[in-house]
C-alpha cells in the first residue's frame, strides 16, 4: 500500500493500514522544512510536520515489539512502515515509492489538483491498481472517477476493474469523517460501521449483575478479556490470563460468560422528525402565507357576503344564484342604484356597500402578508421557543455542512449556530429549513438562542480548537449534563481536556474528535477494497466488516445462517434483500445516496434462512476468518493476507 499526502490524513491513513490490516505501507511525504510548488506555509504544513513528528517518535524496534504484543499465535508481525520524502507526488516519485507493483495507492494531499495530477500518473504506471483520491468536489470527482477506469481499460484492454476491485474511489474527509460525528453525538461512540445508509455502532455492555449476561444487542461481537483482578473485562486487561478477548463467540460461550462484558452491535436510530412541508402539494398552503387573524377576517366577510345573498333572494324573490351576483356587484359598488326598488332591497345595497369597505383593507393586509411570507421563506428560520432534545451544531464549514446533512438524513432536528453568513452550509440550511443563529458562539446570548438548555447534545466542529472548547465550557456551563463532542487537531491537547472535563463532569458524556483520525479508517477501507466496510478494534484485536456474494464461497453457499456461522473466524450479520441489477458496487453510503430509499440490509436475520448464490451478505470477520473465506489468493486484496502470511511470503 502506498499513502501519499501531506497533512495528518496521510499519517493516521497509514497507521490505521500498518496497525489495523497489518500491510506493508510506503508513506510519501514532502520534506520536514519543505513546502510543495504553488502553495503557502500555513496551518496545514504545521499539521503535517507535527503528524511526521509523532511518527517519528515510534522507532521501527518499538513498532515491531508493539505489533508482537498484539499479534496472537500464528499470526505475523505488523511490517514496518518506509516513508519517502518528495515535494511533489511525480512520476519518479510514485516509481520510488513502488506504484508499478503496489496493491492500492491513495492521495491524500489538501490540494485537489495535486491528487488529480497524481491520479493520472499512478493509472498509467499501474492499470491495475486500485486508487483512493481524496476530493471535497463531489461532481469532480464522480467525473474523475470514470475518467481513471477509461484510461485503465485504454491502457490494458480487455481489463476487468470490477473483477480485480482496481476501480477507483474517490472520498471526502468530511463525507468520511460526519457519520462518526453524528454517531458521538447522538450514541456516545465513533465505533460505527456505514452500511445501505445506516450506522451501526459496536457499543461495550458490561452484564447488569453478578452471574447475568448482558444484552447482546443485534449480535456479540466479542467477549472482553477478564481475568480475576478484573471479571467484566472493563479495563481491558493487557495480561488477559486464560480468558482474554474472544472474537465472534457462539451462543455457548456467550451464556457461559456470566458477568463478563461483551461487545454489541446495535443500531443508531433516532425518532424521525415530522416531515417538511412543500409548496408543491396538493392543499394550498393559505396557513403559510396568512396569519390566523386576517384568515379569521376573510372568513367573516365571505359569511355576511352568503348572508346578505341570502336575504336578498328571500326578499326579491330572486334565484340564489342571480341574488348573489347582484350581492357581489353592490359589495365592489358596481351595480346601479336600487331606486325603484322597494325600501327592503335599497337596505341590503346600503349593507353590502358597507362589507365592500370592509373588504377592501383586508384585501391590501393579505396582499402584504403574502409578500413578506414569500421574502421570509427564502431567510434563515429561528429556533422555535419549544425546541427540546435537539443538536446544537456550531460551524457550517466543510465539516458542519456534511454533519448537518447527516443529522436531517437521519431525522435528528437539529440548531445551527454560524458567524459566517455566507458560509458554505448555510445555503443547505436553508434548503433543509434548519434553524439557524447568525452569530459568534463566543457572544453572550449565541448559545442561549440556539435553545442550548434544551438541547441533547452540542456538536462543535469549527476549525479553531479555542473556540471549540470554549463553546463546550459554556456549554457544560448552562447545562452540565449536556454531551459534548468537539472538533480538536492536537491529540495530546484533545486528551488533556477529555479528561478535565470528564473529571469536572463525570456524569455527562464528552468526545475530543479528529476529522482526520475519523476519516483514516473510511480511506483504508476503500484502500483494502470494495468489499471492506469498515474495522472495529476490540483491544489489542480487529473485526473487519466485509460484502460478500454467497456465490462461490462453500462455506456460505447452500447454508442456513446459523450453519454459515464459525466461531471466532466469522459470522453473518445482515443480508441484502435488494435485486441483483439494483445492487450498487459497495454498500457504504456514497456522496449523492439516496436516503429516503428504503435500507435493502436485513440485520435481524432468522437462524435457519438458507443462503442462496444470488444473495448478497455482509459479514463480521477476523482478519484470517476474510483471508480464508475470500482465499488465499484474494488474501492480500482482502487486507487479511498479513494474518497468515508473512511479509515477503506469496498470498
């Protein structure tokens, strides 16, 4: 695998691929005192000096004893990781960093066009290489996307992408990193798993009593490790003893595991909120556009209107219909004078002239009204006063904009706070008619306007790490049981105020997040292929998520769920019920998925339904449990290949 970039993304990229897949990585990076061509020395270049730093710091003797401690019998040491230093990712330097005969490359660099250039040089060095372009552009990269696959199938025809997984992908550190954001705020965890449009998370259950299991959720994942200085396993013991962290266990051991914790999955669900109006329905929207006393006006004149109608053809004599033309005619003062009418019908022309001067001010108010409905659906609306149980998101940058998307796809209401007015989520507030507050969070009366006393959670995703936790510290302030989760760059900085504000409010819940570190699992996922959804560490051991076609693995095909089942290797955990010609490539939610689409994945599956070849599974695994249900010769394209081989040995 080979990571080129310049920012934090690149570092935590290739760590979570050495760490987590344990494959051999090339890291490329410009120089430590050197800026690339065409950019400015600014926050980014700091960034990425100090992610160098902090790999710098882990010499490859204490990565090869780290990765020896956490690899169990039989599996291989974690490789160690080669970082080359180049100020721009070229053809010599992607050949130095070995792109011919690399399984994946990804581009990571803050600079679309750098990663576009570089993009075009990789494909034509390896056709078969599978490529991750980091983009914010999402129409650019939908073009990019099918631009590389052409130029792949120009350079060697014939070839089959899908087949050999060598597409190319193109992601967003926003995109990626906004479920994990939703998911600290609205379930407490970034262990989150993205699938068909939903989140899963795999949450830590500790049993409830002694002797008790606790509840399994959709599945167990894992039992903790637990030895007798710590039964239930929350510490997560680094001994382990004889009962160290068990993988995928079988209902047997789950029931033996009495007062043990376990790790579940469930999913993050939230009650929908009520739909949206739309101008575009049936009923026209009259309670939008005028207000309830000037309704309640035309509504008593159009009755004196019918009543003097009605008298008016009682005392002409008159048919309903012709009584009532002659009514309107008298209101808008257009009708001849009744002078040889008798004194009963010059009385009713006398009233109906009177409504006409009624009608004619609550013509123009309804006229005024209309048009300020109208201006006033194009601004940003207020939060309404009995707002309750919502999240306050404050920023609507390139992050906030993503996480506000996500929030209303899933149907969580949600208050926006920004100082910047025409900053780039503002328009997709207003389009999603979210309330927002104009203003700086760091103002007094911003976060009271925003119904923070009410609110669930806060979401602080600006890109100042001061204003961040300035906003949580006034937050915590007007309400201390509020969950707080923040935007911070610096680990060491995110810990040390993680662990402040958990002593200062230990009954609250507070997250310190990385765009970064929560999008570094996302690239590696599509850096291992199409199939890999997502790992989910359990202590010093990982479950990968993966999409599988039953065809053509015997050990799912022509089986129950429950027969398909191994212990500790792997386990189905959901089924894809949608036709094979509507599948998509992966099951990951892409940039433009269609939320109001009903989820096709089935996570609550019955023991004894039987697999068929046309069905489409997706599988919790070890990372030899994938390696052997993919074989030995995909081992490597599953991210696996390192579990039972060693570096240098064929897959």
């Amino acid at each position: 695998m080979v990571v080129c970039g310049d920012d934090g993304l690149a570092h935590r990229l290739a760590a979570e691929l050495r760490d987590v897949y344990e494959e051999r990585v090339t890291l490329v990076v410009p120089a430590a005192r050197e800026v690339r061509p065409g950019t400015a020395a600014g926050p980014g270049r700091t960034r990425a000096r100090a992610g160098r730093a902090l790999l710098g710091r882990f010499p490859a003797a204490r990565i090869r004893t780290a990765a020896a401690d956490r690899a169990g019998p039989g599996e291989a040491l974690v490789p160690d990781m080669r970082v080359l230093e180049a100020p721009v990712p070229d053809e010599e330097a992607l050949s130095a960093a070995g792109v011919a005969g690399a399984a994946a490359l990804a581009l990571v660099y803050e600079d679309d066009e750098t990663n576009v250039r570089a993009a075009l040089v990789a494909r034509r060095l390896n056709p078969r290489l599978r490529l991750v372009i980091r983009l914010y552009n999402r129409k650019l990269g939908q073009h990019l996307e099918e631009l590389l696959d052409q130029a792949a199938l120009v350079a060697e025809p014939g070839i089959d992408l899908r087949g050999l997984d060598s597409a190319t992908t193109v992601l967003s550190d926003a995109d990626t990193a906004a479920p994990a954001l939703v998911a600290s705020a609205v379930a407490g965890t970034s262990k989150v798993i993205q699938a068909d449009g939903l989140l899963l998370r795999a949450v830590e259950r500790t049993p409830p009593g002694p002797g008790e299991v606790a509840d399994p959720g959709l599945c167990t994942l894992a039992l903790l490790s637990a030895t007798a200085v710590d039964p239930a396993g929350a510490d997560g013991s680094e001994l382990g003893g004889d009962r160290g962290p068990h993988l995928l266990p079988d209902a047997r051991s789950v029931a033996a595991a009495t007062g043990r914790g376990i790790i579940a999955l469930e999913a993050v669900s939230h009650t929908p909120a009520a739909p949206e109006g739309r101008l575009n329905q049936v009923s026209l929207p009259v309670g939008s556009l005028f207000s309830r006393r000037l309704r309640w006006s035309l509504a008593g004149i159009t009755a004196a209107v019918g009543a003097l109608a009605v008298a008016s053809s009682l005392v002409t004599g008159d048919t309903p219909l012709h009584a009532g033309y002659l009514t309107l005619l008298d209101v808008f003062a257009i009708n001849d004078p009744a002078l040889d009418q008798p004194p009963e019908r010059q009385l009713l022309q006398i009233l109906a002239g009177f409504v006409g001067l009624l009608l004619l001010p609550v013509l123009v108010a309804a006229a005024l009204e209309a048009l300020g409905a109208f201006r006033t659906a194009t601004a940003l609306r207020r939060p309404p006063r009995g707002l309750s149980g919502h999240v306050v998101l404050l920023g609507l940058g390139k992050v906030g904009a993503r996480v506000l998307a996500r929030l209303r796809e899933l149907g969580i209401p949600v208050v926006c706070v920004e100082s910047d007015p025409l900053a780039r989520g503002i328009a997709l507030a207003r389009r999603l008619h979210v309330p927002v507050v104009v203003g700086d969070v760091t103002d007094e009366g911003v976060l009271e306007a925003a119904r923070i006393h009410r609110a669930h959670a806060l979401l602080a995703v600006t890109s100042s790490d001061t204003t961040n936790l300035e906003a949580a510290l006034y937050a915590r302030s007007v309400k201390p049981d509020v969950r707080v989760v923040m935007r911070l760059y610096d680990n060491e900085f995110a810990t040390a105020v993680y662990r402040t504000l958990r002593e200062a409010h230990p009954a609250a819940l507070t997250r310190s997040r990385s765009v970064s570190h929560l999008a570094a699992p996302a690239f590696a996922g599509a850096m291992m292929g199409r199939q890999v959804l997502g790992a989910i560490p359990v202590e010093r051991r990982v479950l990968v998520f993966a999409v599988l076609e039953v065809a053509g693995h015997p050990q799912l095909e022509g089986r129950t769920i429950a027969e398909s089942f191994r212990p500790g290797a792997w386990r189905v955990v959901a089924l894809d019920t949608a036709a094979p010609a509507d599948r998509r490539p992966g099951l990951a939610t892409e940039p433009g998925y269609d939320t109001a689409r009903r989820p096709a994945l089935v996570w609550d599956l019955r023991p004894g339904r039987v697999l068929r070849p046309v069905d489409r599974v997706v599988v919790a695994a070890t990372r030899r449990g994938l390696a052997e249900l993919l074989g030995r010769g995909q081992a490597r394209t599953a991210g696996a290949g390192a579990a039972d081989t060693g570096p240098g040995q064929p897959g």
